[in-house]
C-alpha cells in the first residue's frame, strides 16, 4: 500500500513541476484599462466587438529566433489605440506624451511594452490588435484569449501576448 501510494505521490509531483515549468497561462474573459486614463475601463471580449474591428488576415507567429511557429488564418482585432481611446489618455501638458509607456499585462505576469510615440507617431501603431476572432472561432472560443498581437514586428513572439488581463498608462520619469 505504501510503495503505491509513493508512487502514486512522485508521478503527481513530476506532473506538477512539468506544468509549472511550461508555465501554463489561465486564459481571461475580460481585461482593465487603468493609470493614466480618463476613464477606468473594463472590457469582456463580446463589449470589446462593439468596437471597431479590422479584418487583419493571416498572420504568421515566429518564436523567439524568427522560427515558423503557427499561421493564424482570418484574424479580426481591434486596434490598441481604439481601447487607448475609449478611455482617454490623461495629460496636461503636451510634452508629457513622449514620456508615457503602455504596459500590458498578461495574467501570468508576461509584460509587454510600448511608448506612446511608438503607437500614435509610426505606423506600427496601427498593427498592434486585441484580438477577436481568428481560425473561425471568436470571442473566449479564441485560443490564449484573450490575445494581443502586433503584426508590424518582424520576430512575433517576443510581443505575442496571451491572456491580456491589464493595460496600463504610466508616466515615466
């Protein structure tokens, strides 16, 4: 009975430590926006398609060495800067734009980075989506949903984020 219920013990820790090292991410059904904003916002991924959508295609995901990864086919998003908007970003001063940063945040702690300049002053700004439907699924159907993709990068997977849980405006100093 003993030699069992060992093994039965070390089988169920090695299942765990092989879990928590893959670093299995809790998808989310909904995401904040907070810090510097007008307005505090909430989003679930059915009041995020009220917002205007892009049909962005097929988009190729690389890993961190550029390698082929997965093809998502028939992507829908809508733009960062469309959520940036809803909530209206709070600044007095125009100077103070440039030393803003949009921190994402995925619900295992992933963070992702970018500058206001990057988003509102380049054209990669407008290839940054919070996705909505791809491979024919949509809303928490979507794989790692909730998803924000950035289709400008050449190497994808360093700005893939899976499981956006908050976007933050802050001011850096």
């Amino acid at each position: 009975m003993n030699r069992y219920f060992i093994t039965a013990m070390l089988c169920l820790t090695t299942i765990t430590g092989v879990l928590a090292q893959h670093g299995t991410v809790m998808p989310t059904s909904s995401f904040e926006v907070k810090g510097l904003v007008q307005h505090q916002l909430s989003f679930s991924l059915a009041n995020l398609s009220a917002l205007p959508q892009d049909s962005v295609g097929d988009v190729v995901v690389t890993n961190k060495k550029g390698e082929w990864k997965e093809t998502m086919h028939g992507v829908r998003g809508v733009k960062l800067k469309t959520v940036l908007d809803s909530a209206g970003i709070e600044q007095t001063n125009h100077k103070d734009y440039g030393a803003l940063a949009i921190v994402l945040k995925a619900s295992d702690g992933y963070t992702n980075v970018y500058s206001w300049n990057e988003l509102y002053n380049n054209k990669a700004g407008d290839k940054v989506y919070i996705v909505t439907a791809m491979n024919g699924t949509e809303g928490n159907a979507v794989k790692d949903h909730i998803l924000v993709i950035n289709t400008s990068d050449i190497v994808s997977g360093r700005r893939h984020l899976k499981c956006l849980s908050t976007i933050e405006v802050r001011k850096l100093d």
